[in-house]
C-alpha cells in the first residue's frame, strides 16, 4: 500500500468549525441521566455517555453537533416496548389460593415515547442531566415491570366459577356475589383481561345491535359499570331469578356480568372509577 490509497483527512485541529464544534460535542455528552417511573420511585434504567455519542450527529458544512431526532425516537420506541405491562401476561394467587392468569386487555402501564424522546432532546440540549421521570401515557397502581401486578385493589371476576369478587389493597377480599356472563353458546362469552373501571351511571339503558344495525335490545339498568369501552360491564340483572353455575352456558347475557341487584348496588356504591377489573378462567 502506498499514501495514495489511504484515506486522508478533511478535518484539522487547526479548522475553526472544528475548535467550535468539539466542546459543543462534549456539552452534549457531559452527563448521564437516570431513568425513574412511577414519581420517581422505581429506576428504570439510564441514558450513558455511550448511548449519547451514538446518536450525536454533525452537520457537513458547519460540523455542529446535534443529536439525531429518529434515533432518539427509536430508542425511545424500544424503551417502552420494554417497559409497558398494557396486555402483558401476568400470573398471581388469589388470596383464596387460586393460582390465575390472565392475559391481554387495556389495563397498565404506557409509556409515552413521543414525550420521552423530545424531553431526552431537549434537557441533553440544554445540559440538563438531572433524572426523568418517564412520561407515561397511561398508569396503573404499582410499577412490577412486564406480566408483574401492577394494581393495588381489584375486581375478581371468575368465569368458570361464576362469582365477582372485591379485593382491597391489602387483598382481603370485602364482598362476592354469583353472577352470569355472556352466553358461551351463542358465541358471546364475556372478554378476559385486564381492564379498569371506565364509568359509573345510574340508571341507563343499555342498547345492543345486530350486524345489519338494527337494534338487537333495549335493557333499563338501575347500576352501569362498564369495563370494555362502554358496551361490556357490570350492571344489575332484575329479570334474573338464579345467578351463578352454568346459567352462562347456554342462557348467559350479550357479554356484560349480570348481578343481582343488591350486588350491584354494593358495588357501584364502593367501587371507584379507573379501579382494576380482572377476568379470568
């Protein structure tokens, strides 16, 4: 090999773009930022000198250091694909000693990440260093990371046994009722997840639809909690003479949880709104 094929430099120590451009770089990756969720109150990782040079970028004319927006946004992507529990499969034991597991729903923890990567850009710009709180664009009760739970007190509503239970924060549980969920042999079986309490109404109407849009029923309801969107909930069931045993089998409702009356009362008189819902086998 001889000087001609080695690469040769553009970039001196003498070029004024460059005396200007470094100590800019050297602000940009001056520190390193801790990462929290939940207030402050669980560590979630940490932006490193590392991670910052590589997505400082310059600019070919001027060699100003900047940091690449895509990049920051796309580590910022992962980040919450690491840290969200939205949907995740989580598996604990009951206080009564039933192991259950319960995947999917809306339920949990969402990051979010168009916030992150613009608070990143920003604080590092401006050499703020100091530790983020993880913008979020939904919380939950407690932070245990991906299929840990994540609430405090809790709905138990259980399929197979047909029974709504009430759970507080120190898991003991308060109230149980029979009930009776959608109808498994017409294809309306009640969801399982995760999910929160959306909405408290008393009374209400609830109203259903056939696929071609005319309307399936029309059902006066004394107490409306609804968990999915605001079609599938609790709510009393008036009509009902029997609750729980395998009414749901073949003589269940549209999806909601049917509750005697009483039951229903007690629950829209101690439940809160955004209060975890469970559903489960």
């Amino acid at each position: 090999l001889n000087d001609e094929v080695f690469i040769q430099p553009t970039i001196f120590a003498s070029d004024e773009r460059f005396k200007q451009a470094l100590p800019a770089a050297q602000t940009l990756i001056s520190g390193e930022i801790d990462l929290t969720l939940a207030e402050g109150t669980v560590s979630a990782g940490k932006v490193g000198k590392d991670l910052l040079v590589s997505w400082l970028t310059l600019d070919p004319e001027t060699l100003m250091p900047t940091l690449d927006q895509a990049a920051v946004a796309a580590w910022a992507e992962q980040k919450g694909t690491e840290l969200n529990t939205i949907g995740t499969k989580r598996t604990f034991k009951r206080p009564d000693g039933k192991n259950v597991t319960v995947s999917g729903g809306v339920y949990g923890w969402k990051v979010s990440t168009a916030d992150l990567a613009s608070t990143l850009i920003g604080n590092v710009t401006a050499g703020n260093f100091e530790a983020i709180d993880i913008p979020c664009e939904q919380t939950a009760d407690v932070y245990n990371g991906p299929g840990g739970r994540d609430w405090t007190a809790y709905v138990d509503i259980d399929l197979s046994e047909q029974k709504v239970r009430y759970y507080n924060e120190k898991d003991e549980e308060l109230f149980v009722t029979d009930c009776v969920t959608g109808d498994v042999s017409k294809g309306r079986s009640t969801p399982t997840g995760l999910y929160y309490l959306r909405a408290k109404k008393s009374p209400e109407v609830l109203t259903g639809f056939n696929a071609d849009g005319t309307k399936d029923y029309e059902t006066h309801v004394t107490y409306w909690m609804p968990f999915i969107r605001n079609s599938i909930g609790l709510h009393d069931a008036s009509w009902r003479g029997k609750f729980g045993g395998s009414i749901y089998k073949g003589n269940g409702s549209h999806g909601c949880v049917n509750l005697p009356t009483e039951a229903a009362k007690w629950f829209y008189d101690n439940l809160t709104t955004n209060v975890a819902v469970l559903v489960h086998e």
